[in-house]
C-alpha cells in the first residue's frame, strides 16, 4: 500500500481492529488447549462485536469488548450480562471513529466510565530497512532459540518468578503459530528484548514488545521495530500497525520508526 493509500479511513480502522483481534484470539486459542481450559477461556460475537473472557487471567485484553459499533446500544446490556453470567465483568474498547453517544449512554446507565485512551499506530513497511548492527536482532526458528525469547520475555514482561516456569509451558507452541514471527534481541550474547510479527489480511501487527528493564533506553525496542518492518515489507503487507499507551515510550520510537497514530481507543471500565 503506497503512502498516498494509507490515509485515515474508516476501512483502515476496520482492519486494524480486525488485526489486533484476530492475534488476542490467537494467544487466548493457545491457552484454551491446554487441557481442561483452566485459565476459563471464552468469547461471544454478536453482530461483529466480540467479548473476550479469560476467567482465571487478569488480562484486560483478553477480558474486553472490542469491535462495537455505531448503532449497537442495544447489545451492551446482552455482552455486560454475558460477563456477569460467568462471573466477570469486561472492559469495552471503542475506537474514534466508531463511537456513539447512546453506546456511551447505555454503558454509563450499566455501571460504566470512560477511563483511559490506547493509541493505535500504523505505518509503512520497509523491506530495505536496516537496524544498528550493536544490537542483533533474530528470528526465532529452532526450539532451543525459543528458551532464549521466552526467558528475555518473562524478564520484560515482569512476569513473577513463581509463575515463569507454568507460563513458558503455556506458550511454547507460539513457534508454530500461522502467521507468527518470534524475534529475539540480544546485548553481549544475552537475550534482553522480544517482539512478535503477526500478519493477517494483508497486515503486519507488531505485538509484544518487551525489554528487560535493565537494558532499556539503549535502542533495543527501534531494533525490533526496524526488523518487523523489514520482514512485514518482504512479505509483502499492505500496511503495519500496532497498539501502545498513549504517549508512551513505545508510541515514541514508533513514531520514530515513521509509523503514525491513526486513532485513539476509549477504554470503558466498570465503576467498582
């Protein structure tokens, strides 16, 4: 997609919502195989809005509505008691361009506020581009090289010690994901950063990115950003994209990167 296409539209907000969804169902289909479903995964669509449950996971990306559009007040109530039946709540995620004063309303009238923003970003692909040679940047292609993603993305994520080890058990088949790219960024031989490329429709969706705190402000995250968009441009995408808190320092270095805010996501939580 040349730069003259990739103007703001209601289309390109679609997409990059459809993208950004079908990669959260994607890690959330990862965990409902393990057997017995014990993170209580589950989603309901309704009329192209589609709320995301993961019980036993305090995820708000995998407890929320997404997709809801002008003109579904009506299906609020339906999606909040769907939450309440299984004994969750849920957050609502409404992007610029796709919201509604009587969506608002009808949340407000159920419990609701609007309590934040999330920003969502999307760029051009670059199959020539080149990353600072300090810091080496790898795709993930052999099982030993996914012990050295996973244990770089438990340390950038801060996930607890005591949950490490369960937690690299439950994702070790991200490897074999369709459509997935692992990436490893390493400093003196030691992983310190990971990202992931995820491409579906024509999209490259850049998702979690995460540096060991130790390592940050070195540059780390633009390398892993300059690679995804130099494989997303050889597989040959229409547009990138990707998602950060607004303002953030990975909004930054996106930016940087010459991706650009395309809208902002309301984010709606329950007042208690």
């Amino acid at each position: 997609m040349s730069s003259t296409r990739l103007i703001s539209s209601l289309e390109i907000v679609h997409r990059v919502d459809d993208a950004a969804l079908a990669y959260t169902l994607a890690r959330m289909k990862v965990l409902e195989r393990i057997p017995g479903n014990p993170v209580g995964i589950a989603w309901r669509t309704l009329d192209g809005a589609t709320a995301l449950m993961a019980k036993n996971l305090p995820s708000a990306s995998f407890n929320s509505v997404v997709g809801i559009r002008k003109g579904q007040a009506d299906q609020v109530r339906q999606l909040v008691e769907w939450y309440h039946e299984r004994g969750g709540e849920g957050r609502f995620e409404m992007a610029a361009g796709d919201c509604d004063p009587a969506v608002g309303r009808e949340l407000a009238r159920l419990g609701f506020f609007q309590s934040g923003f999330h920003a969502a970003l999307v760029g051009e692909p670059d199959a020539k581009a080149e990353a600072a040679r300090e810091i080496p940047v790898e795709r993930v292609s052999r099982r030993r090289d996914m012990e050295d993603f996973l244990d770089a993305y438990v340390t950038g994520w801060g996930i607890p010690d005591s949950a490490r080890e369960q937690f690299k058990a439950n994702v070790r088949s991200w490897l074999d994901e369709p459509g997935w790219s692992l990436y490893v960024a390493k400093v003196d031989g030691r992983p310190v950063a990971t990202a992931i490329l995820f491409i579906h429709a024509g999209i490259g969706y850049f998702a979690d990115s995460a540096t060991d705190p130790a390592f940050r402000g070195r540059g780390i995250h633009a390398a892993l950003l300059t690679r995804r968009l130099r494989d997303a441009g050889a597989a040959g995408v229409d547009f990138v994209c990707s998602g950060a808190d607004f303002l953030s320092t990975s909004q930054r270095n996106m930016e940087r990167a010459g991706m650009r805010l395309l809208f902002l996501r309301a984010i709606w939580t329950p007042l208690a």
